[in-house]
C-alpha cells in the first residue's frame, strides 16, 4: 500500500504539481521530486511527517508554506535552482536547519 511506502523517486517527471495521493504515503521518509516543473510547496506536505529527506531542487517554486517546518523529521530540504524569493540566499547557503527555522518563524501565531 502507498501508507507503507518509504522512498519515492519522482525527479523529471514533468510535474507540476503535487500529487494529492502523494498524501497518503504517510510513511514517506525520502522523496525526490527534484527537476520538475512544481511552483510551490503547500501546506499539504506537512501531512508526511516521517520525511527526512526533501529533494525540489531545480523546479519553478516561488512559494514555500511555512509549514513545511513542522516536519520535526525533516533533516534535508534541497531548495537549489528554484526562483523563490522568500528565503534569501544567505539563510539557504547555511543549510536545511537554518531554513527551517526561517520557516518556523514564519509561521502564524
């Protein structure tokens, strides 16, 4: 079943969303949806949290959910060659817990 799934290798394979059944992989610890043609990463995603490895770089993304943070298990975030602007390049360039927190303080009260 997709619930017992624990990697996923979705990279160029012309996506431009996420899935909605990506969802129900609730066991999901690494996914790799890098070289696509995704624009942002919802709120959604934070429903995946056993994931300790997110891989989107080199897609369109301009917009990150802040919730994305609240994935206590997520240890890697690759957000390279993507055009969003949310978060400069020098909290990218310290690595996914500087990102994360970033993101953490984004969050609404």
């Amino acid at each position: 079943t997709l619930a017992a799934l624990a990697s996923l290798y979705l990279s160029s394979t012309a996506l431009s969303s996420i899935p909605p059944s990506l969802l129900l992989c609730t066991s999901l610890t690494h996914l790799d949806l890098g070289t696509n043609h995704l624009s942002s990463l919802p709120s959604t995603l934070a429903a995946l949290t056993c994931l300790t490895h997110l891989d989107v770089s080199n897609n369109d993304i301009t917009t990150i959910a802040p919730e994305l943070a609240t994935i206590t298990s997520l240890r890697t975030l690759m957000l390279e060659g993507n055009p969003q602007r949310l978060i400069r390049h020098a909290i990218l360039s310290k690595g996914t817990l500087a990102v994360l927190q970033y993101l953490r303080d984004k969050l609404p009260p």
